[in-house]
C-alpha cells in the first residue's frame, strides 16, 4: 500500500511529521502511528480526525490528539520535529544501556512461533 502522506502533513507542516509511520488505511481512513511514543492519529483523506473505540472509528478533536502526543513526547525531552531514524534508535539503545537494560531482538521465521519473554537488567 502506498502511504498517503497529505492528510497528515496538511494538518501538521512535513517537519513536523518526522516520527511517524505510515501504518496503512482502513474504511477510507490512514493510520499514523508516532514512532517514539507509539501513539496513533488517524485521519480521513480531507484531514478529518478519528479514534478508535470499541472497534469503530469515531471523529475526534484533532488538536486533542495531537495535544497526547506533544505531552507524551515532552516527557521524554523529544518534539514531534525529531525523527525515528537509525540516529534516534542508537541513542534510545545507548540511553537503555546506560540505564542497566539490554535491548534484544528477536526475529521469528515462520511467523506462527510464539516466543515468552520477559525483561531483566543486567
């Protein structure tokens, strides 16, 4: 699926847009979801904000959700302008490493495995 930026960045300005990804489209709404604080702002082609509740969408105050997202980022010394690129990812790694954790990736082939796990410092 080709990503439809538009929506997002008529509401926001492209600098602004950095962290997010494009995470698809359903029922004529495009799903972004911000890479850092892993939220989501869904909106319709002509910019028309949506949450989901209880497995709809309904319209919502876009300034709202923005709102949850800047907070959210503020608490952690970021701004909807950083990226989430390699750089960012290094230093969130190195930031976890400072801090005693480990960062594991698991990659899983086929897809049907199921892996338990749980998080320990070191």
């Amino acid at each position: 699926m080709k990503p439809n930026w538009a929506p997002l960045e008529n509401r926001l300005g492209r600098a602004r847009c950095a962290g997010f990804m494009f995470m698809g489209r359903i029922n004529g709404i495009n799903l972004y979801k911000h890479g850092i604080v892993r939220l989501y702002v869904a909106l319709d082609d002509s910019g028309q904000c949506f949450v989901e509740r209880n497995s709809r969408y309904e319209r919502a105050d876009f300034e709202i959700e923005i709102a949850k997202i800047e907070a959210a980022l503020r608490e952690i010394g970021e701004t909807l302008e950083n990226s989430y690129d390699q750089e960012y990812l290094a230093r969130k790694q190195e930031a976890l490493k400072r801090a005693g954790l480990q960062l594991v990736k698991i990659y899983v082939e086929p897809e049907d495995v199921t892996i338990n796990w749980q998080l320990l410092a070191l």
